[in-house]
C-alpha cells in the first residue's frame, strides 16, 4: 500500500474525511482542490479523485510542476495526515467510479451536518456529475493532528 500503512490508510479513504491536494503551478501560485476521494493501491502509487469542475486549474499546475500534497483530515476523530507525491497521469474517472465519488461527497455532506454545517450546501458547492482521476505516486508521509509531533516525517515498513 505504499507509504500509507493500513493504520493510516482509513483517514485518506473514509468518505467522513475531509481531503485536499495541493500544488504550484510555474509561478509559484498554490492551486488547492477538494478531494472527493484517495484510492491507495498496492504500488507507491494512489488515485486521488477530484470533482471535474475544480480540476482545469489544478491539471494545469501540475502539468507545470508534478509536486503534490494530499491531506486528509477525518471528521470524527481529527486525525490528519499529509502526503507528498508526484503527479503521474489523469484520466477520466468511469461511470462507477463518479457513483462511489458521489456516495463519498453524501457521507462528507453527512458527517457535516453533525458538524452543524449544512450538509445540502456542502454537497452542492462539490458535487460534478463528472470526476478526473488522478494518478500519484506517494513519497512520504507526515504527521498533521494537532498533537505533539505534528509536522513529522512518520517512518513506515512495507
């Protein structure tokens, strides 16, 4: 599973957890993205799914700049965790996986309406009836739950 070990897999593919991808595009402007959802497979690599409409912007960094973060904060527990990466290929995400990608935008939509936040609204700002899939291969990982040790490089065995 590459560098996201099964105790930190379930914070990047919960559809209760909140994910972000990050890169810069030539200029050095930062280009961030909700994620609708991460897929880790068994290389070094992950799918990461973006809402179509928010990926013109950050298909053009990063085929400026392959450089990437993902973070991924769980809603329940506020456990969060970033990997770096580089950004290897897209393509158009199949009509089964645009079905899981909406069911994982109605779990967030859900799980923030316990948050009190209105969860219809939430959907509708991320909700695309379309989704790029992402392909990246994962470097390291890092610590971002507000704790001590927040910020480190987690050491990982495959």
């Amino acid at each position: 599973m590459g560098v996201l070990s099964t105790n930190l897999s379930p914070v990047f593919t919960h559809p209760y957890s909140a994910l972000w991808m990050a890169a810069c595009n030539q200029t050095g402007q930062t280009v961030i993205a909700r994620l609708s959802g991460v897929i880790p497979r068994i290389d070094q690599a992950v799918t990461c799914f973006v809402p179509a409409k928010f990926s013109r912007d950050m298909l053009s960094a990063l085929n400026q700049n392959p450089n990437v973060a993902v973070v991924a904060a769980s809603t329940q527990t506020f456990e969060s965790y970033q990997f770096k990466g580089r950004y290897q290929s897209h393509r158009n995400a199949t009509p089964e996986e645009c079905e899981i990608q909406t069911q994982n935008l109605l779990a967030f939509s859900n799980a923030a309406a316990l948050l009190k936040l209105p969860a219809e609204a939430c959907f509708n700002a991320y909700f695309d009836d379309n989704f790029i899939a992402l392909e990246i291969l994962q470097e390291n990982v890092y610590e971002q739950t507000p704790k001590e040790g927040t910020g480190l490089k987690i050491q990982h065995t495959l």
